[in-house]
C-alpha cells in the first residue's frame, strides 16, 4: 500500500506526526498484502493503534481518505468503500 502522500503534505499538516508515521509504518509493512487479507490487516492496526493510544477523528479519516482515493482504481475506490462501510459498522 502506497501511502507515500502522507509524508510532508501540508493538507495534512492538522494531523500530529506520530499518527502520520504510525499509518506509514503500517503502509510499509503492507506493501504484499492482497486485497483480501488487506481487512484483517486494518483491524489489526486499528486495535494496536488503539493499544498505543492512537486515535484518528472523523476529520482526521476523511482527510487521509480523500488524499488516499484518487491514486486508487475504480475497482480499489469500490473496496475501499465497502472496506470503510465494514469498519464503520464494527465501530472503528
């Protein structure tokens, strides 16, 4: 997962660095990861974000995923929605 956009973008700059670098650090672990295995991956993270005392606001979400959206395909927009949806509903 490709979230080289994190890294000194001013849209971002609202955005404390160390959950910036946590999202880096779990991009870079991810870079093999398939789509299906991409869920669990999140859910993990989630939990050892919350574990760290990490915590993303709904502004700080909708952020990441606006500058996130447009370097996926149409096909990855649809995942990442359905992905979204699934998190949303188990509360993350």
């Amino acid at each position: 997962m490709d979230l080289s956009f994190l890294a000194n973008n001013p849209q971002l700059a609202g955005i404390d660095a160390s959950k910036l670098h946590f999202l880096s650090e779990f991009a870079s672990k991810q870079t093999k990861a398939t789509h299906s295995e991409l869920l669990p991956l999140l859910f993990a993270a989630s939990s050892t974000a919350k574990q760290k005392g990490i915590t993303f606001s709904e502004s700080e979400k909708e952020q990441i995923i606006s500058l996130l959206r447009p370097t996926l395909s149409p096909s990855e927009q649809a995942k990442l929605d359905k992905m979204l949806a699934l998190l949303k509903k188990q509360g993350f």
